[in-house]
C-alpha cells in the first residue's frame, strides 16, 4: 500500500517537464520517455556550452577543491552597531513585543515570532534573593582572591562556570522547582526548541554596574559558520535577579531578527542582516523574577547601563545534543593519559578552545587540565583565597591582570611547578 502511493505521487511529479532523470520506477512509458527527452536535451546543451568554454547553467559546474572550512560567520559584519545608544528603545515602546506571561501558548507564539519570549514571576523573591546572595558573594570573593573577570573598566563582572560554585546554581542549571519555581514551565519550553538530550553549554553570573555591559551585537551561535539550520541550536537563558530596562542595561534584541514567517533564517550569507538592527534594536524591559529565553539565531547583546546600581543575571545556556564528541574522552580516559598527551592529541579530545567554547573557567586561551579548581569562594572565608589555582598560570590571567583595574586577577607565570 505505501509503495503504491509513493509510485502515484512519482508519477504527479514526472508529469512536470523540467524533471530530471530518474532511477525510481514509472507507471507510464509516456513519463519516462518525456524524462530521457528532457535529459538528452540538457546534456547536449552542456556539451555545446562547454565547447564554447561556458557553462550553460552554473549548478551544473562541479567544484574541484574543498571549500567547506571556508564559509563566513555572522560576527564581523555586526561590530559597533550598539554604541549608539539614541538608536536603541525599550521593549515596551511597542505592544506587540513580548511581556512577561505564564501563558504557554503565548510563550511559544512569542518565541517563534519574536526570537524570544518572557516567562513571568519564574523566580520568587526568596528564590531571587538565594541567587543574588551566592552570586554577589562569589563575585566578590573572586575579585579578593584575585581570579576575578572584570570588563568594561571594572563596570562589568562575570562569574564563569557557576556549577563547582553553590549547590543553589547546580538547583537552577538544573532547572529544579525549588530553586525556580517556574522551571517546570521553562524545562517545558526548553525541551520543545531544542528537542530530547539537550546539555548545558555554560553557565555564567553577570554583574554589570553602572556603565558597563553593553557588547557587540551577535548571535549566540555566531560561531558556527552560515549558513545556519532553519532551527536554533542553542537556547540562553536569562533570569533576571534585578529588574532590567533600557537604563538598567537591560538585554539589547533585535525582535524578529532570528527568522522570516516561512521559516528561512533572517541571518544569511547574502542579505544584508546588518541592517536589520536598524531602527529595531530594543532594550528587553522585565521585572526581577523575570526568565528569559532566546533563540540562539536571534541579534541581540549586552546592554550599558546608565542607572546606578548593579544589575545581576545567570545567563544559562543550553545546546542541542547533536554534535557532541561521541565519547566522552575527558571523563573516559585516565587522568595521566591526558596530562601526557601531546597538545595535538589533547585539542583532538577537546582540551582546547575553539571560538569561545571549550573553556576552562573562562579561559579560552590555550585552557588545560586543572588540577586545583576555582570552586565555592565565600568572603567568609578569606584563608581560601591564597589556594594555587591552576588558572593563575593561564594566558586569560595574564591577559585579565593587564586589563586589570581593580587589580582583581594575578598572573603567576606561563609555568607552575
Ligand atoms: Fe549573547
């Protein structure tokens, strides 16, 4: 029965007259010949052209060398757009953009429309303040220990890799109800954009005082060449510890920008998606409590913030469970095979960088194999902070220490005994 069906819908499509030749069965010998007439007219329109020296029809021109390491990113045609601050609005300017809603229904609409949606009340205040209080206490522990990342002149913060650091961030990577109480809700959401298997890609705390925060506009999966698939390969999440408006630094989007209504990306190779941020780029607007999802296709980036005070955020991110290492060599293999390996053999296993991912702590320049981890810090807990951290002999520590305003970072060397 399903053979005959596939039969009559072959026999529908060899009806049409530019069909090429095909090896699939036909129903009529009317079809098949009309098929051979169309072939033989094409080859001998190819034969004629390339006498001539030309291709008749450019698809029909075979490469000869391999090009497929050498396809564009979206990043380097997106610099500078955000520094003009007149051009940016807030989200609420406009009432079709996403509000905050518990509605599933329109979650999801505003996820497909939008490149993102606003999940209302996902923290409660408890829950806020559990986060918050882990959060600033690791940021400052971190600076005091001098392992600190600082940006934006020491205006902006962040704590990477929040998993070794309190039990409450491994509750909220985790998407458990008792550290979120809308993470049912999320985890619902999460698992219809990235389907079944998804892992965590980073999970990082965001401090960002007055003047720091904005960054280049990009895609959170601007490191995977374009063309991109027609489907994110990656979800950040956003919970918002403090309220974020324009001034409050607040998210930079640009709503819309991930796709078109019949599904085509927005970002391609050949249009021109630098413009899209044109008179659309929009400072989310959300409440603390608020939790924001976003479409790894979506422009958007930091925003500055002009008010006083600190704004605090996890940015947790999650990727498709595609394209893994198929073993899991790091955790497969013992631990003096990979110390001993040759740097070629150790970047093979993925104890290297590649455009940002694969760090180590942060660090996406040259990262190894720690041996003395920067875990929970506490400003209760001063003693801890003089600990050999392996990532005091990284090239991100030297490299931090220069920038250093605060003087939050140290770097010890290229060499630890
Ligand atoms: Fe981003």
């Amino acid at each position: 029965m399903a053979r005959e069906k596939h039969l009559n819908q072959h026999s529908d499509q060899t009806s049409e007259a530019a069909s090429p030749v095909s090896t699939a069965p036909h129903l009529s010998i009317e079809n098949e010949l009309a098929e051979l007439r169309n072939e033989n007219t094409r080859l001998r329109n190819l034969l004629a052209a390339a006498t001539n020296g030309v291709a008749a029809d450019p698809t029909d021109v075979w490469p000869e060398t391999i090009s497929y390491h050498d396809q564009p990113f979206s990043g380097a045609r997106l610099a500078g757009i955000t520094k003009d601050r007149t051009a940016i609005r807030a989200s609420t300017d406009f009432a079709e953009l996403p509000t905050p809603t518990n509605d599933q229904r329109q979650l999801e609409k505003d996820f497909v429309r939008w490149g993102y949606c606003l999940v209302a009340d996902a923290l409660s205040k408890d829950q806020i303040q559990i986060q918050s209080d882990r959060l600033v206490d690791q940021a400052a522990a971190e600076k005091a220990a001098k392992v600190a990342h600082l940006s934006h002149r020491g205006s902006g913060q962040t704590v990477f890799n929040m998993l070794p650091k309190g039990q409450v961030f491994r509750d909220l990577i985790a998407l458990e109800p008792h550290a979120a109480h809308g993470a049912p809700l999320v985890e619902t959401l999460l698992g219809k954009i990235l389907g079944d298997g998804y892992y965590l890609a980073t999970a990082h705390g965001s401090l960002v005082h007055q003047g720091g925060g904005r960054q280049e506009l990009h895609q959170d999966q601007g490191f995977v060449p374009l063309p991109h698939p027609p489907f994110p390969l990656y979800c950040l999440i956003i919970w918002c510890l403090t309220d974020f408006s324009l001034a409050e630094g607040g998210t930079y989007v640009v709503p819309g920008s991930h796709r078109t209504a019949n599904g085509e990306n927005q970002v391609r190779p050949e249009t021109h998606f630098e413009n899209l941020a044109t008179d659309n780029l929009v400072a989310v607007t959300a409440p603390a409590g608020t939790c924001l999802l976003t479409d790894s296709r979506l422009l958007h980036s930091g925003g500055k913030r002009t008010a006083p005070g600190t704004r605090l955020a996890a940015r947790i991110f999650y990727a498709r469970g595609t394209m893994r290492q198929q073993e899991n060599q790091l955790v497969a293999t013992p631990e003096n095979i990979i110390r001993n390996a040759s740097p070629k053999l150790q970047k093979l296993i993925g104890l290297d960088a590649y455009y940002g991912l694969g760090m180590v702590e942060g660090n996406a320049r040259a990262p190894h194999l720690p041996k003395r981890y920067v875990g929970e810090l506490s400003l209760s807990n001063p003693g801890a902070f003089t600990q050999d951290f392996d990532w005091r002999y990284t090239e991100d520590a030297r490299h931090q220490a220069q920038l250093d305003w605060d003087a939050a970072a140290e770097y010890r060397g290229r060499n630890r005994d």
